[in-house]
C-alpha cells in the first residue's frame, strides 16, 4: 500500500513535489528520499507504536469498508 505525500521542504519553497512512501516499510526503518531535493523522510523511533497503531486503524477501516461493499452496501462516510 504506497502512499503519496508531498515533500514538506519543497511546499515550504513553494514547490510541489511527491515522495512516495510505503508504511510497513517505513515502520521498519527505511527512509524515503524526495527526488526533487533530497530530503529523506523516515520514521522517529521513538514515534513508532503510535504510528503503527495508526496503520492497523486504517488496515481495519479498510477491511470494514470492503466487506459491507462486498455485502452490496455502499458505505456513507460522514
């Protein structure tokens, strides 16, 4: 599941450019690179339970939401 993100130094230049990340991997470790100014995003260590906690809340979110649209529910999102 890659995730896109914009590179905070290059919005803060007025620029806008993607850093593609992957979230497993970056709770494993691996940084991200911006390919316009180098920058490296990664993860704290420090900051990772409350970053994995987050994922599996999405990973859960997104298996509930399939299931009622394979069930022939379309799900409503307030």
């Amino acid at each position: 599941m890659s995730t896109i993100i914009d590179c905070p130094y290059c919005e803060s230049e007025g620029r806008k450019s993607p850093i593609v990340i992957e979230p497993n991997l970056l709770l494993q470790g691996k940084s991200f690179t911006c390919s316009c100014c180098k920058s490296e995003l990664s993860l704290k260590p420090q900051s990772a339970d409350v970053f994995e906690r987050g994922l599996t809340a999405y990973q859960n979110y997104q298996h509930v939401t399939a299931s009622l649209q394979d069930a022939g529910n379309t799900p409503s999102l307030a």
